[in-house]
C-alpha cells in the first residue's frame, strides 16, 4: 500500500523552488530590459547582449575564463582519472584515508582554500596570475572528477577485466579496450563538471588572481560595486545558462553510460 505524502510537503518544496529560482528569474528578465534602471521596465531589448561582445573588458575577462577553465579541465581530469584507477589497487584502509583527503577540497570553505594558496604561492614566491589561478583551480577540480568517476568504477564489474588478461591481454590493451571504454561516460562527465565550476568559480580565484588575469566572476564582482547595470544581468544570464547547460549535459551523459550494457564480446 503506497503512502501518501504529506499535502504541506509540497507546498514546503514549492517554496523552496520559488526562493531558490525567483531570484535567478528576475536577473534574466531584466537582462532584456532596455532602461539602464533596474526597478523600471521600458520595453525589451537585446542591446545589453550585443554591447557585451564590443566590451574589451568583458571579452579578455571571457579570454582568461576560457583559459583557465580548458586547462585545468584537462590537466584535473587526467590526475582525477589517475587517481581513482590508482585507488582499486590500495589496501581498504589506505584507501579510506586516501579518498578522505581527494574529498577535502570539497568540503572545505572556499575563502580558507582561496586563502591557504595564497599563503603558498607567496610562501614560494610566485606572482599572482593565470598561472596561480590554474593551480588553484586543478587543486579542487580534481575531487570532483575523482568523485564521480569512483562511483562509475564501484559499480563496474571486474569480470570482463579478468576474461581478458585470461585471454592474453596485457596491461594496456585491458585499460584500452575493457576499463577506458566502461568509464568513459564518468570521465566525460566529470570533465564537464570540473568545466562549470572553474567557469563560476569567484572565492578563491578572488585570493589567487593577479592585475592582469581577471575572470569572468572577479569582473563581475568589481561591476556589481558600482551598480547593477543591465550589462551584468546579462553577462550573468549568459554565465547561469552556460552552467546550467553543462550541469545537465554531464548528468546526460553520466545517465547514458549507466544505461548502457556491458560488452560481452571482447576485442582480443
């Protein structure tokens, strides 16, 4: 017999969507509107969007977004991979500790990681840029890549892995053929997670970045300080959909290998 819900449960989530979801809504709203005030609406526009691409602020902001987000996406995500492959190989208990110090990054507050590689890189006497902001960035990054694709590689199997190294297989051709292909979907999706949060990222590249290596949120956050103008709704409209469509896209495709079902003919 199925239990029925509570009817204030779901007025309680209503809520919760609306004081999540309002506030966003409201930002892309008046990212179309054609008054520079943001409490009166005069009509629509797309002038906010197309102003953004002639700004030189905003598109070498975008520059250093970009470059910072593709290279510590690449670089995290191999280290990430390497490190939840290397962890199947550890004993239970070094494994436990190991994997509690990958999910630190995590939950630790953004402003003490921000402001412990601060200390760091002026410890060693390395001046603040893309460079420190990349480090930065690859240093949280890859717990969320090791995250998800231990959950892909605890719920695979090693049988196929066990029929080919009996059928000959060496080490290579096991990973390239057998264990690469079955966390794939977790490798792609933790890419594109470690992509969205170097792109939204604001606390600790505020700590690390240098005169010449604004990002995206830094230059919003300095816009902000002066006014909400209808340039920064639209500049966080583009950065809330870009999220958004990455965030379900990983979950697409993390969704899709779990769907899939496990090759039974192996190509040895």
């Amino acid at each position: 017999m199925k239990s029925k819900s509570h009817p204030l449960l779901g007025i309680h989530s209503l809520l919760v969507m609306i004081f999540i979801y309002v506030p966003i809504a409201i930002i892309i709203v008046y990212s179309f509107n054609s008054s520079r005030l943001a409490a009166d609406w005069s009509g629509f526009t797309f002038e906010w969007y197309t102003s953004l691409f002639s700004n030189r602020h905003v598109m070498e902001a975008l520059s250093n977004t970009l470059t910072v987000g593709v290279v510590s996406t690449i670089v995290s995500t191999l280290l990430g991979t390497m490190a939840a492959l290397s962890m199947r190989k550890v004993s239970r208990r070094m494994k436990a500790g190991m994997g509690g110090l990958l999910y630190l990054p995590i939950i630790i507050p953004d402003i003490i990681m921000g402001l412990s590689l601060l200390v760091l890189f002026t410890q060693f006497h390395i001046p603040l840029g893309k460079l420190t902001i990349i480090i930065a960035h690859i240093t949280f990054c890859i717990s969320y890549v090791f995250v998800i694709i231990t959950t892909r590689l605890s719920g695979m199997g090693g049988q196929l892995e066990e029929a080919a190294q009996d059928l000959g297989a060496n080490g290579w051709q096991i990973f390239r053929h057998v264990t690469l292909p079955q966390i794939m979907p977790g490798i792609i999706s933790g890419a594109l997670i470690a992509f969205t949060m170097s792109l939204d990222d604001f606390m600790v590249s505020f700590f690390v970045s240098g005169p010449n290596s604004t990002t995206l949120p830094i230059y919003i956050y300095g816009q902000v300080k002066r006014g909400i103008s209808p340039e920064i709704n639209a500049l966080c409209t583009i950065l809330i959909l870009v999220s958004i469509t990455l965030i379900f896209l990983a979950q697409f495709v993390l969704n899709r290998g779990k769907g899939q079902k496990k090759q039974s003919v192996l190509p040895f």
